[in-house]
C-alpha cells in the first residue's frame, strides 16, 4: 500500500513533492487524452494502442510542455496524495480535449 505525503514531509520537501505532483498530473492528463484518442482512432485491427503511445510521448516531454495542475485536483495514485487530500474526481473535460 503507498502512503499519502505527510504534512511534515512536505514541509520538509515542498519543491520536490510538488514537482512530482507536477509529473503525476501530467502522466494522468496524458494517459486520459490518449484514451480519447483511442475511442475514436482505428486501425485495421480495431482500436488504437495507446500505451506504446504514451510511452513515445512521454519520453519525449520536457518540463516546458507540462500543464499545472488545476485547483482542486488529487492525484490518482496515493502515494502522490497529502494525507489531508480524499478521494480524487475526474479530470476537468476541458483538459481532456
């Protein structure tokens, strides 16, 4: 089980969990585009892949082309989570697009 980030931890370590909050609300923006994506793209073998796709994409993200999270957003993944956070709603529509 991951553990939530403690108040204490981040205190302690503020610019780094917040960069990997940073990092997480990237791979889940992307990873939900891409399942858009895949709704609507086909090849001649049904619906697109899109985990080979996510991978090509995001080795090829630099920090320039990360979106900041919105307000109110939780991560996911827990360990990703302050432990004062519940539980996360879906990403906003518009950021899906």
């Amino acid at each position: 089980m991951n553990m939530a980030i403690s108040k204490t931890s981040y205190k302690d370590l503020k610019e780094y969990w917040d960069y990997q909050r940073l990092l997480e609300y990237n791979r889940e923006l992307l990873r939900h585009r891409l399942k858009n994506v895949q709704k609507t793209v086909f090849s001649q073998y049904g619906e697109v892949d899109t985990t080979e796709m996510f991978n090509n994409i995001w080795n090829r993200m630099e920090s320039g082309d990360y979106e900041k999270p919105t307000k109110g957003w939780i991560p996911e993944d827990t360990k990703y989570r302050f432990e004062w956070e519940g539980e996360p709603r879906p990403l906003d529509k518009k950021h899906i697009i």
